[in-house]
C-alpha cells in the first residue's frame, strides 16, 4: 500500500523539482544508488521496471526506502497495464509512470488515491488525462518536443502541470530552457544516473551531482 498520497506526491515533485530514473537488475547496486540520491536531496526515485523480475528488485529497494531513507518516496516507471500498476501498488508503489495515456492505469490508480503520470504528446492526450484526474503530465520524449512546446501549452492552460523526460540534463542552459519555458519538475535518467557512475560504483560522485543538480534548479526557479 502507497504511504504517500497523490497530493503529497505531487507536492514533493513540485518543491524538489526533479525525479531521478534509474534501473538495475542488482538490488544491492540499488541500494546504494537510493541512498547516494537521498544523501544529495533527492526525495523520489522512479524505478523504471523494464528488466525480468524487476517487481522483485523493487519489492527489496522500496522496504530498504521505508527502513533506512525517510521521506524517500519510491514510484514505478515503464508501467504499461493496469494490471502491471495494480501489482507495483500492491508492493508500496507511490506514483506510476506510463510511457503513454491508458485509461485502465488511471482508473486503478484513482481507486487507491497513487499519483499517476503518463506520457503524453499532444495537447488533446494532455486535456484527457487532466479529466481522468492526473495533477503532472509526462511530456514524453521531452527530447522530440522542448521548451517551446511547453511555453505553448501553459499560454492557454497556465493550470498544466507537466514534467518533461527525455531530454533533460544537469546542464545549467537546459534546465533554464525547461524551466524558463514553466514545466513543474523534470524527470532525468541516464544523464544523472550514468553508465559510468553505474560501472564505476561513483556513489560519492552521483550524490555531489544529485546535489549540484538540485541546488542549480533552485537557483534557477528563485
């Protein structure tokens, strides 16, 4: 069962302005991976379930999260039925991610009050899934649309809220761009979350970038 509630969720993503993708099939890998992201700041982790048996990784991280992080708020991404949603929310799942809309994922999400954030790319996806109840859109892949499709988008719905995936980096200029342009937060993987961080076990280094990034969005929205 979720701990955190939609709204406090949507909070959480709101005031840290960022949610880090990550996975990995070795749940002692990703232990260190959570906890080098919280010890930088980082308050919520999408675990992007795509490998065999990733339930049962997350299943581990998410109790390692409630023992050991306080306040980390663990969500599944790359959740495409219902079905998929049902079995990570019975597992602790706070907030789901979907590559794109499905209605079936909103209904079983709004039974149980989880946040759900879909991919969406278009303005008539992103009108359906805020009348299904979604509080943040994904703009996925944020890549393929950028800033100015979001500066769009907030000119007649200043209420949208939206986080881009794909296409984000710590870089101080992109970050400018997507928050300039009024997105809510960003979701960012491999640019944070490297392979090379990965293969070289850097935890040090990943929780001084989680860190940096944080503080530089910070700045940045003040």
């Amino acid at each position: 069962m979720a701990k955190y509630s939609r709204i406090e969720v949507a909070q959480v993503m709101k005031e840290t302005g960022m949610v880090p993708l990550f996975y990995h099939p070795d749940i002692e890998l990703g232990k260190k991976v959570l906890k080098a992201c919280f010890d930088g700041g980082a308050r919520l982790i999408e675990f992007t379930a795509r490998g065999d048996f990733a339930y049962e990784v997350f299943l581990e991280l998410n109790k390692f999260a409630l023992k050991e992080l306080p306040g980390m708020i663990m969500g599944v991404g790359s959740i495409t039925d219902a079905g998929a949603a049902s079995m990570f929310m019975q597992m602790g799942a706070n907030f789901i991610v979907t590559p794109t809309l499905r209605e079936d994922i909103a209904i079983v999400c709004n039974r149980r009050k989880v946040l759900w954030s879909p991919g969406c790319g278009t303005l008539t996806e992103i009108n359906r899934a805020e009348e299904l109840g979604c509080e943040i859109i994904k703009l996925f892949p944020g890549s393929t649309y950028g800033p100015g499709f979001v500066k769009a988008i907030k000119g007649p719905q200043p209420w949208t809220s939206i986080m881009p995936t794909g296409g984000v980096s710590t870089e101080e200029d992109n970050l400018k761009g997507w928050f300039g342009a009024g997105v809510t937060c960003v979701g960012m993987g491999s640019q944070l979350i490297s392979k090379d961080i990965l293969a070289s076990k850097d935890y040090a280094g990943l929780e001084a970038k989680v860190k940096d990034t944080l503080a530089l969005i910070k700045n940045i929205r003040s």
